[in-house]
C-alpha cells in the first residue's frame, strides 16, 4: 500500500490527508503540503512531530494534543499516539489579494525580487517551469527560494519541470498535479498541461470541481492561444475542448505561463491572463508578476514590473551522472578550445539544409567539465523549448569509424559569422563530417538503438537548434 500516489511505504499507523499530500513519513515525523486552506488529517496510532507545509496566513489548526509553532508558512505540532483528527482552516475574506506568475525557469534572483512583490497577498500561483530541466538540485533552488514565504506557494508542472523524469520529482515535492480548493467564494482548479495536453478525462474533472460554485479561476501551464502566433500552446485538439469548456462553463479567469511574456484579453465572460515572466528569457515585454484582487465586483489585475534586472548571462548549462553541475556562458565557451568547419544536414524528405560554416566547442569538452562519460551512459541535449534529442558515448567521442561518417559533435555559438543569440538558431548541436554532409545514412549508422535514426529518418533532427541543457545519466 502507497501514500498519497507517491510511492511511500504505509507504515503500521493509519494515517489519511484530505486537502493535502503526505510528503513523508518516519515512525516520529510526518510532513503534509497544503493545496488549499482546508487540510484534515486522520490519524490512528501516530506519534511524533507533525508539519503542514504551505499553509495559508491565519490558518488555524485544531485536534493536536499541544500548542503548535508557525514558522513561514510552515505549522508543527506534537501527536501522542491516539486517534486523532488535525484539521487546519484559513479564516475567509470578504476581498483578498493573491499573486500569479510563471516560469521562473531557474532564474532564482528574478524569483526572490517577484516574492519581495506580495505583500498583503493570501497566496502565490507559480503557473509553472520552475525549473531549467526538473533535476533536484533546480528543485532544491526553487524551494530555497521560496522557503522564507509566509503565504502558500501553489503550484502546476510545466514541461521543463517533467522532462527528465515524467514529473516524479515535482510529485515527491509539491504532491498532485490536479487539485482545487474554494477560498472566500472562489473556487481555483489546477489541471497538468506539462505535456502539452487537457484530455477529455481532465476536463470532466474540471466540470466536476466547478460544479454549482460561482466563482471559477482555472490555473494550468500551457496555454489554448498564443497571442504571439508562435504556436506554443496546448495541442490542437486540446486548445479546442479547452476553449469550448472555459466558455461553456463561464470560467471567470484563466491563468496560464508558458509564454514568456504578459497577455491580458476578454473573451465573452472571461479573463484571459498569460503571465511567463518570472526569470526565463523573455519573449516580449519585460519581467512581470501579476497581483490579483477578487472582491464583490469580481476580479481586478495589477501588473507589477520588475526593475533593475540584470540581463541574462546567456549560458548552456551542463550536468554531469554524479550530479555537478554547472552554466557555461557563452562568453566561457569563446574561450575555450574551438572547432569549426563546414557542414550541413539531410532532412527526412532528402533535402539538404543548414548549409554554412560553423564555429563551436565539441560536446566532450563541455562534458569532461561535469566528469565525462563512458559508453552505455545516456547523453540527453535538450533545447529551451524543451526538444530533446539523446546520444551516446560514441557520438562524442567517437572512433575512428564514426568519425569518418559524422564528424565531430560541436556545440555551435556560430553560424557564417553570426554568434548567439544574434544568430537565432544558436547554440545549436552540430555534426562536421569530413565530406561537409551529415546524411540520413550517416545519422543511421551512428544512432544507437531507440535513438537519433531509430526515432526519426532525419539527420537534421540531431541538429538541436537552442541548445540550453547538456546532461549524462549513468549506465542502468
């Protein structure tokens, strides 16, 4: 038997959450993150410390056999061992303030000056891509950062949080990624876009949460439009049940990120928010939060600028099987040992592209930085948009024969005499085969099983544009 779908061993104790997720639990301590102001928690036989995490301001908790202590938004108390029933409860507003923003992406500095923008807020809404890559130690960045908050931090996964581990990591953490919670009138669903869908399962639920309340707030990543018209939205048959559910249902506002930058529209009786700029690199605009009031006329928005952010040392960040890791600017990456060449790819229809003289550093170098690889170990390289192709030890460090047929791995910051990010591709993953063509064939012959060729019959699909993340696991 499992806690909360997460993996953990039931211990002999009974223990039951409702209105949060067992994070852990030992034989003397038990921790509990909120996802809403009401929490009960059932125990039969525990004994030893409780925590509730994200808790909301005000809360009181009631049932416990001894006083309990506030730290942040954090609230222990003792439980000697009896049948017992926590319940913790937030007071109700007749108006009340909350903050929303979105893919901080990592940039934590840009995170802490947003935090330092909510006060007199119940709660905070991050819409998602907290992370670079979803590893634990940007996990651990993430949370840090967060930690001293004395109001709630609500959450939903998106794709970079997911892409290495198909969000275990974000659950062993923050709990469910589908939950609501009603708070001084208003009911807030959040559902799992991070894998650029809303299937028809996920918007029953959404029907079911919203069902006979009168205010409606639906929180995800991902967007159904995209303003900018570069398509980074749901998928299409998702963005359409979408569409079709917030109007038939009159959903109040929706909250999403993804988008680097702010959006706000009304379309029929509802509030259209995007708000992605919490760190990552900006698409338009400039960094922002967005502070929400809800009264009795309804929702109002604030968009509150960040000032005096220092521009983004553009980096590539690689992480090494023992777990280093390290950002390596472009400006670091100049300086190091150059390889450069002609090249081009073969497409899947047999197309010749990418033509021109590249310019950048191999593959290996970067990775002897974080310890190297050896073979069976996995190379994953995976662009901002969260592409990904993988690799294995032969690529970068190839042999003779490989040698002959792709070349070297070089990680381009040039293109013809164009560094990034004026060159708009770059950094990008690049083969230099002698003959100055890496071919469909080429690809086939240096793919290992279940990757490169064996994925798609295209050479130009190896050819990462934007490089952003580098990393080796280990040999299984």
């Amino acid at each position: 038997m499992v806690l909360a779908g997460l993996g953990l061993p039931m211990l002999r104790e009974s223990v039951e959450a409702v209105g949060g997720d067992i994070l852990s639990q030992t034989s003397d301590s038990l921790t509990v993150r909120c996802r809403g102001p009401e929490v009960t928690l059932a125990l039969n036989g525990f004994e030893g410390e409780v925590t509730f995490t994200n808790c909301f301001p005000n809360s009181i908790l009631t049932g416990q056999d001894g006083p309990a202590t506030r730290v942040g938004s954090n609230i222990s108390c003792d439980v000697e061992g009896r049948t017992v029933e926590l319940r913790l409860t937030a007071p109700e507003e007749e108006s009340f303030k909350f903050a929303v923003m979105g893919d901080s992406q990592g940039r934590n500095e840009i995170l802490a000056e947003a935090l330092e923008q909510v006060s007199g807020c119940e709660f905070v809404i991050h819409c998602g891509d907290m992370t670079p890559s979803g590893q634990a130690s940007e996990f651990d960045a993430f949370e840090a950062t967060t930690r001293t908050m004395a109001v709630p931090v609500l959450t939903t996964p998106g794709n970079h949080d997911v892409k290495l581990d198909e969000g275990r990591e974000y659950a062993s953490r923050f709990g469910s990624s589908a939950y609501s919670f009603e708070y001084s009138g208003t009911t807030f669903a959040f559902v799992d876009s991070s894998d650029q869908e809303i299937d028809e399962d996920e918007i029953d639920w959404l029907r079911e949460a919203f069902q006979g309340v009168e205010r409606k707030v639906l929180v995800t990543h991902m967007p159904s439009y995209d303003p900018f018209e570069d398509n980074h939205t749901l998928d299409a048959a998702s963005c359409d049940r979408v569409q079709e559910f917030v109007l038939e249902e009159k959903v109040d506002v929706v909250f999403n990120g993804h988008i680097h930058a702010f959006h706000y529209e009304r379309v029929e009786d509802t509030d259209l928010v995007i708000t992605g700029g919490a760190g990552g690199t900006l698409t338009d605009g400039v960094h922002h939060i967005v502070i929400v009031t809800v009264d009795g006329s309804g929702f109002s928005y604030e968009k509150v600028d960040l000032e005096d952010i220092a521009p983004m040392q553009p980096y590539v960040q690689v992480m090494g099987k023992g777990g280093s890791l390290l950002n390596v600017t472009y400006d670091e990456i100049v300086q190091m040992s150059l390889l450069e060449g002609d090249s081009s790819y073969e497409n899947l229809y047999g197309n010749i592209a990418g033509q021109g003289y590249y310019r950048g550093v191999l593959v290996r170098d970067l990775l002897e930085l974080v310890g190297g690889m050896t073979e069976g170990d996995l190379l994953t390289i995976t662009a901002t948009d969260g592409y990904f192709q993988q690799f294995g030890f032969l690529n970068a460090y190839p042999d003779a024969t490989w040698l002959s047929l792709q070349g070297e791995m070089i990680v381009s910051l040039e293109m013809d005499g164009v560094l990034a990010p004026t060159w708009t591709d770059g950094p990008r993953m690049v083969m230099l085969p002698e003959d100055g063509l890496y071919s469909n064939s080429d690809c086939e012959l240096t793919s290992y099983d279940g990757q490169g060729y064996w994925v798609s019959e295209s050479a130009g699909a190896r050819w990462v544009r934007n490089t952003y993340t580098i990393t080796v696991e280990a040999a299984a």
